[in-house]
C-alpha cells in the first residue's frame, strides 16, 4: 500500500516533464526598485567556500535580468569572476570597500 506525499494532494513528488510547470503565470509583479530606494548590503564570506573569501551584494529588489546587468558592470569593475545565486550577487575575492563605492557612484544611496 502506497502512502500519498501529505504536501500534495496530488501525490506527485517528481516530475521529469519540462513543461509540467510552465502551465502557472508569470510573477508580473516583478519590478525592478529604482537605484535610490535600492537598499543593498554588501558583505564578505567564506562560509562552504574552502576559505576563500567572496563579497556578497544582498537585498536587491527587482528581475532577475536585472541583478544579472548589475552583477555584470561588478565583475568587469572588479576584473573577476562571480555569479547571481539565491538571491545574492557573488563577486570573488574581496572587493567590499570598492563596490560600497562604485554603488554609490552609481545612485545607489542607500548601500552599506
């Protein structure tokens, strides 16, 4: 006797169909703050990293297109490499001081 998954009533735990999730709407809600009610935090990290340091940029608002451009005009500023995960633009090494300053050049008022 099969036991049913108690989160779905459908009892569905894994589909491998690629279309099984597109039938929902789009989040069209998803807008991008402007630079000066942006309120970002940077911050340095080396949690599951072996020790390496990177510098986190959290609380962005807005499309994930977007933190991607942002996180494109850092990387080239920085001369390194990173990427756009879990809601976190991740720049490798640190470059706190300088991306505080760079965001701010930018119209992001708000950074810390």
């Amino acid at each position: 006797m099969s036991k049913k998954n108690s989160s779905r009533p459908d009892g569905l735990a894994y589909s491998t169909n690629k279309d099984f999730f597109n039938d929902f709407p789009a989040d069209e809600n998803a807008e991008t703050l402007p630079k000066e009610k942006q309120k970002l935090r940077v911050k340095l990290d080396t949690k599951q990293r072996a020790g390496k340091v990177v510098t986190l940029v959290d609380c962005f608002v807005g499309t994930i297109d977007d933190m991607e451009v942002l996180a494109k005009q850092l990387k080239t500023k920085c001369g390194t490499g990173g990427s756009v995960k879990d809601g976190y633009i991740i720049i490798q090494g640190d470059y706190k001081d300088k991306i505080v300053a760079w965001l701010k050049d930018w119209g992001y008022v708000l950074t810390k």
